[in-house]
C-alpha cells in the first residue's frame, strides 16, 4: 500500500532512522503472529514498545503554546511536540478542575489525588497551586508509563518535593480525586468491520510484497463479537472501533478506589452518536509534529494513535465495577459550572494585550466549536455525598 504523505511535515534523519527501527518491530510482531496482527496489538506496539514505542522512547509529545523549539523541522508558528493538550493551553484549566477536587477531597476527606498520564506535568503544576491558594495541602501522585514524561514531570514539579510521588503500578486501595485527562484516547482499541452478509471481521494488520504494512480484515472471535452486537445494529461496510482495554481498566478501577471520584475527561461521544450511520469510518486519527491524519501506518513510532471515547461504554464499566455515575457533560459546560468564568474575571482587563493572550484559549476550552463541545467530562466514584459543582447544569447523563 502506498502512503500518502504529501501534506505531513517532513522528518529528520535520527527520526526517520528511529520509524524504520519500531516498523522493523512491527514486521517481526506481524510475522510472529502468523501474518496478521489484531490492530489492538499492534497499536499497542507502535505507542508502548520498551524503548520504541511514541510514548516510550523517549521523543517529544507534547506542546504548549509558547514552548521553545526542539530544534525540529516544522511549520512556522507552530510549538514543539505533536499535538497541545488543554492544560498546556492555560493554567486556567487546571486552576478550574482543582475548584471540582478541592470538592470531592473535602467530602471523601482526603488530601490524596491520583493521575493518570500526567503529560508534561503542566495539569500537576496547575491543580496543585490552585489548591494552596484555596488552602488544600494536596498530597500529589502520579502514574506514568513514559520513563521521558515522568523526567519532565519530575523536573517541573521540582518544587513541591516530596507532595508529588510516582507510583510504578495502581494502589490497591485509594480514597480521594483521581484525574485522567486524555487517557483513555490512547488505549488500543479494536477494530471492526460488519461485512456485507452483516457478519462482523476484526480488523488487522498484515504486510504487501514490499513488507508495508496493510489492512486485513478476519471473522471476528466469540468475545469480540458479542461486545459489539448489542452495541449498534448491523451496518455493511460500517468500520469502527471498540475500546475494551479502557473498559476494562474503568471496570478494574471499582476494586481500588475505596472512597471519592474519578474525573475522565477525553473527546468523545454517547454510543448513540459514536456508532451513528454516518459515522461509518470510526474515529481513529494521528498526530505527527501538529498534523491530524488517519493512517497509523505512517512513521511508526513517531506520531500518537488515538480514537475517541464511546463514554456510555465507559459508564457501563463503572457501574459494572460497583462505581456510581456521578455526572456526564461537556467540557465547555463543565469548566463553566466549575467557575473558570470567575477565574478569567478576576484578571486585569485594563491589560488588553494580556487578557487576550488568556482569553484566547479559554474561548478554545469553552467554544463549542472547538474543545468544549467535543470534550467531554465523565466522573465515576463511590460514597460521594453530594452532587459535584461541575455538572451542576447541563449533567447529560440521561443521554448515555
């Protein structure tokens, strides 16, 4: 199969030298298994790999908005990294979700927070000064697979000493606010087919005579076939995907979180619209140096693998673990409930140039157009007592 790489940014030598190497992997991967890989396995190669894999080896993910360069080649304006995540944006976002965890640390009463993938430690950074101006000495861990980004995080965080640990696997119990934050995205998802006799084919990864990569599609297994087939009705030549390590990692998670919530905040939708009709190409997408594309074939190990969050599965899986579904609403409307409006009015408006600079990307948080609708906020817990502040209105749970 011949890429299509015409409108991605070009790379340079060590990062074309890195591909070839996590490709060669690939192919080995391929050939190990007979010839075809389930993509699940294979995205989970190409992103986790020791010391191959995007988030394992070491290159640079993430950006903010005013990061120096890396030195990469890349087009003008743009920052470092492949894609800029909402706390990279402002540190409005993260002062805004600190007001929801001071929230729920005050009624399961703790002090701990727990999060998963903290990126380059900007959402830490941000949610733990946020809780000492409101008075919460937080105590501050983090789980991260990426030996790179828990560095970063490690120097960033620098500062609040021995508040902030990095733990090497999950607790196994744990009470107060537990925050991911565009995790559940990267899990490695499964893809599917329903075939024109309404039969549904798993989705795989086979090579061509050149040894690239191409797509092979097989009957789909017993386990994987009854996970779909109540979720939508037969489509022919529908392709999308199911997520049932995200699933099962929500599931997992009512065996460890003893008391308190846990906030996912992710792109994506209800099952009503993640398997809608027209959606009949699913929602897998990459990111290589600023670029959105679909074709996860292109320089492996070089660019992130997503695809959005069916969050009704995610739900489903809580309730399944003994979790209750505290709330379900868009990030727009969840920043809103949770007084990142106040946050933006108490900045000096006289200062026109530094408020735009701040209000710029807080109206790309909130517009709908942009994050604020496509994200959204899904929190889960056990023995809450109250409602919580940010899904005071607009909680669309009832759509799930």
């Amino acid at each position: 199969m011949t890429r299509n790489t015409a409108n991605l940014p070009p790379l340079d030598p060590d990062s074309q030298a890195h591909s070839e190497r996590v490709a060669q992997s690939l192919r080995e991967a391929v050939r190990s298994a007979g010839g075809w890989l389930p993509f699940d396995a294979y995205m989970a190669h190409a992103l986790y790999a020791p010391g191959l894999g995007y988030y394992t080896a070491g290159a640079q993910k993430l950006a903010s908005s005013d990061q120096a360069s890396d030195g990469q080649e890349r087009s003008p304006g743009l920052p470092a990294g492949d894609f800029v995540t909402a706390p990279e944006l402002t540190p409005l976002f993260a002062h805004t979700l600190a007001r929801q965890v001071r929230q729920v640390l005050d009624e399961s009463g703790t002090s701990a927070v727990l999060e998963f993938g903290a990126g380059s430690g900007a959402l830490a950074e941000g949610v733990l000064a946020e809780l000492d101006r409101l008075g919460v000495a937080a105590q501050y861990r983090i789980v991260e697979v990426s030996a790179d980004l828990r560095q970063r995080q490690q120097a960033r965080l620098a500062g609040y000493g021995e508040r902030v640990q990095w733990l090497d696997a999950l607790p196994d119990a744990f009470e107060g606010c537990v925050l991911a934050n565009e995790v559940l995205d990267a899990m490695p998802v499964s893809l599917f087919r329903w075939s024109e006799q309404a039969d549904i084919h798993e989705r795989g990864v086979t090579l061509d005579e050149q040894g690239g990569f191409t797509w092979a599609d097989r009957p789909a297994g017993a386990e994987l076939a009854q996970a779909i087939t109540p979720r939508m009705p037969p489509l022919p030549g529908y392709v999308s995907e199911i997520n049932l390590q995200a699933e099962a990692w929500v599931r997992g998670m009512g065996s460890w979180l003893t008391r308190g919530a846990a906030l996912l905040l992710d792109y994506g939708f209800p099952r009503h619209e993640y398997y809608h009709p027209q959606r009949a190409g699913g929602t897998l997408m990459c990111h290589l140096r600023h670029h959105a594309h679909a074709d996860p074939f292109v320089a492996p190990g070089l660019q992130d693998i997503t695809a959005h969050v069916d969050f009704t599965a995610m739900a489903d899986a809580a309730l399944a673990g003994g979790l209750d579904v505290l709330g379900y609403t868009s990030q727009g409307r969840f920043l809103m409930n949770a007084g990142l409006l106040d946050l933006l009015a108490n900045l000096d408006a006289a200062d026109a140039r530094a408020y735009a600079q701040v209000a710029a990307p807080v109206q790309k948080l909130l517009s709908e157009a942009e994050m604020g609708e496509l994200f959204k906020v899904l929190a889960v817990g056990r023995d809450m007592p109250g409602p919580l502040m940010g899904f005071a209105r607009g909680d669309r749970r009832g759509g799930l």
